[in-house]
C-alpha cells in the first residue's frame, strides 16, 4: 500500500469484503460509497448518534472515522467493544492518533490490527471476527477427547 493514498487501501478492502450491510459512524474522506461492491444497504450516523447502532441489528462492515477523536475514552472503548462483540463482522477504524489519545497499543489490545498508516498519525484498523483468531493445534479430536479412545484409556 503506498503510504499516501488510504482511499486506494479502503477501496481495495472494501472490494475483498463485498459487504451487504454497511454503517459510517462519523466521516471517513477517504471513503466513496460508490466504490462498494455490490450495492449494500449503507447507513450513515454522526458520531454523537454512535448509539444507535444497536437498533440496526448485525452489520457486515462498520466504519468508524472522526469517532473515536469526539468521544471520551470509556465511551470509545465501550463502543468499540460493543461492535467488535455484537454488532459488527468486521469494523474498520479511521483514527487519527496524536490527536485522540489513543494508541496502537490500545487497539492491538481490542483485537484490532493496522491495516494502513502514514508518517503524519493517521492509522486505519480493522477487526474481522471470521480471522481473529485461528484455531490453535491442540485443539482437534487428535490430540484429546478422542471418542475412539474412551473404552481404551481411563481419565
């Protein structure tokens, strides 16, 4: 991704995603609706209305620009926890971090990760709950609760 064109790294996302329902919180610049593959239902919210959110049921995409910079910080934290556990499958965040307060820290820690960024602090992160997290070795019939082996081995 070249480090000055976000708008070419959010079309390029948005044509992977191929969203069906879309919801703007806040303004992203960078965004074009036009360039959303396939016609979704796009629904668009200020920033002060990010509560809403819960009337509009489970989203393919949400995207967050000039949100989290407007909100206190319990407020940003709650909303993005609240998209990231029950209203999003995958969220994208515009932020522009010396002026919000918040770090890359911050949002690794939420699950998010950097999907672009630049030199002058303007980073975008996303979360898609369907490659959060991968599913570890151990954890398949092979290598324990085999039904095979119940008559063999007594636990």
């Amino acid at each position: 991704m070249h480090p000055r064109l976000p708008g070419s790294a959010v079309t390029r996302l948005l044509a992977e995603l191929k969203p069906k329902t879309v919801t703007i919180i806040g303004s992203l610049p960078e965004l074009e609706l036009a360039d959303i593959a396939g016609e979704p239902a796009v629904t668009e919210l200020t920033a002060a209305e990010h509560k809403h959110i819960a009337r509009l049921g489970l989203q393919d995409l949400v995207a967050l620009g000039n949100t989290l910079e407007t909100l206190p910080r319990r407020d940003g934290l709650a909303l993005l926890a609240g998209l990231r556990d029950l209203y999003a499958r995958r969220i994208l965040v515009r932020l522009l971090l010396d002026r919000s307060g918040w770090t890359q820290a911050d949002m690794i820690a939420l699950g998010f990760c950097r999907v672009w960024h630049d030199d002058h602090n303007l980073a975008y992160y996303g979360f898609d709950v369907g490659t959060y997290k991968t599913t570890p070795d151990w954890l398949n019939p092979r290598n324990w609760a085999n039904p095979e082996l119940f008559d063999r081995y007594r636990w």
